[in-house]
C-alpha cells in the first residue's frame, strides 16, 4: 500500500487594519488610509482587481505580487467635495487566495458640511405696462441665507434690463443688500428677458431673473368724439405739446383738444 501525500501551496491574504475610522473632517477635506497588504501563505499572491464603493474613493497600490511573507502598502482615499454627515466607504481586494477571494476594507468617517452662501433673490419681476424708451429703475432686494459670505460678482445683461451696482458686492450670513433693476426697453411689444447674476456659489453660479411686462408704442391714449380729440396721459411723467407749450398734461389726466 502506497500513501502519497499532497502538498498543496496556496496564498493567504491579510490586511492590516480592516477598518480606518477617521472621525470628523470638513468637508473638502482629503480623507486618506493606509493598509499594509501581508502574504501569510507559502505561494505568490496575486491581486486581480480592487473595487470601490464610491466614486469619490481613489486607491493606489504599487505591488499586485506579494511574495510569502512580504507585504504591500495600499493607499486609499475619499474626495469629500459633494458628501456630508456619517460615511463607511468600502474598497474590495480581489486576489487568488482560495480561502478569502473577495476581501472587505472600509474607511469610516463623519463629514461637516463647509459654511456656503445661499442667494434668495426674486426669480421673476413684472414691471407692467412701459413705454418705449422709458427708463424704469426698481429696488432689487438681494439676501444672503447661506452661513458664509455671499459675493455678487457681477452680471449678463438682456438687451432691456441693467444692474446698478458696484461690483463686486459682498452681502454677509444674513443680511440684505438692495441693487438697482434698470429697465430700458428698446421695442414695443411683450417683454420677457433674462438677466443673469452671477455669485460665488460653486454648486450654481448663475441666479436667473426673468423680467417681463408690456412695452407700448406711445405714453398717451387719442380718442376722437367728433371735431374734439381727447388726450390721456398714461404715462408717469408730464407731457408737452411742441406747438402749444400751455398745454401740459400732468400723469393720469385728460386734455381736450378742438378742431379747428
């Protein structure tokens, strides 16, 4: 009788620590680990793949052999830019240990969010009925919601509407800064223009304002009865007659002119 005897020699993997905890980083902070990869079998390890959980998460690993009872050094780390409040980010190590093929790291920490501006400004603004040509300047009330200052850095125009305004304007948490709205409409008909505002909040930079409104021909109304003409003045400042300077027709009122 003949006993043959096996020999079988295989990988093990280890890694060194399992789980990182970093506590708590702000946010836009780098959070990094660092594990030391061991070879505890008698044959090459080879590391096939490593998987992450997040996108946010990089790792760099400069040996993917590991002699028996050498070791590797895995780095890992996790971009905090977009995340907040409690994490555990997991990186997966593929290998041809038979025993342990998939092997689970995790990185654990707690991200505060960074102070950031909020802008609370008006979205649309009617200025009713204008006239062509006719200058209109409305308060524009601009407040910063957010829990770090907010920056107006300055603005696109429309072909109708300006900011006046020193740019840039800096509007601390909380408080309330009043810009002007100039509107100078160009052409008769429905206005509807964009006038953008740009800040220095990174997630959107653009604040967009639509402005709208009815832009007319004329500051006057002319009706005929007869031989008489009558004349309303629908605009907000006087009108004068070039021919006949006595006749002034204050906002809101109504002449009466007879043909002669």
């Amino acid at each position: 009788m003949f006993l043959i005897y096996f020999i079988f020699q295989v990988p093990k993997i280890d890694v060194i620590p399992r789980v990182i905890e970093r506590g708590r980083v702000y946010q836009e902070v780098m959070v990094e680990g660092k594990f030391l990869v061991i070879n505890k079998g008698d044959d090459t390890l080879k590391i096939k793949d490593i998987k992450t959980s997040c996108i946010c998460m990089a790792y760099m690993l400069k040996d993917y052999r590991i002699a028996p009872g050498d070791t590797a050094t895995l780095l890992a780390s996790i971009n905090t830019e977009s995340l907040e409040g409690e994490i555990e980010e997991e990186l997966f190590i593929i290998s041809n240990d038979p025993y342990e093929p998939v092997l689970k790291l995790k990185i654990k920490t707690e991200i505060i969010p960074k102070p950031k501006p909020q802008i609370e400004a008006p979205k649309v603004i009617n200025v009713g009925t204008l006239f062509k040509y006719e200058k209109k300047e409305i308060p524009l009330v601009v407040k910063n919601t957010g829990s770090s200052d907010l920056v107006i850095l300055g603005y696109v125009p429309s072909a109708s509407c300006d900011i006046k305004a020193d740019f840039p304007v800096i509007i601390r948490s909380g408080e309330t800064e009043v810009l002007t709205l100039q509107i100078n409409p160009i052409k008769e008909g429905v206005l509807n223009e964009k006038i953008r505002i740009s800040t220095n909040i990174r997630e959107y930079p653009f604040h967009l304002i639509t402005v709208t409104g009815v832009i007319s021909r004329f500051p006057f109304v002319i009706e005929q009865k007869g031989d008489t003409f009558y004349i309303k003045n629908n605009s907000k400042s006087r009108l004068f007659f070039r021919n006949k300077l006595d006749n002034v027709i204050e906002p809101g009122d109504v002449i009466k002119i007879i043909k002669d």
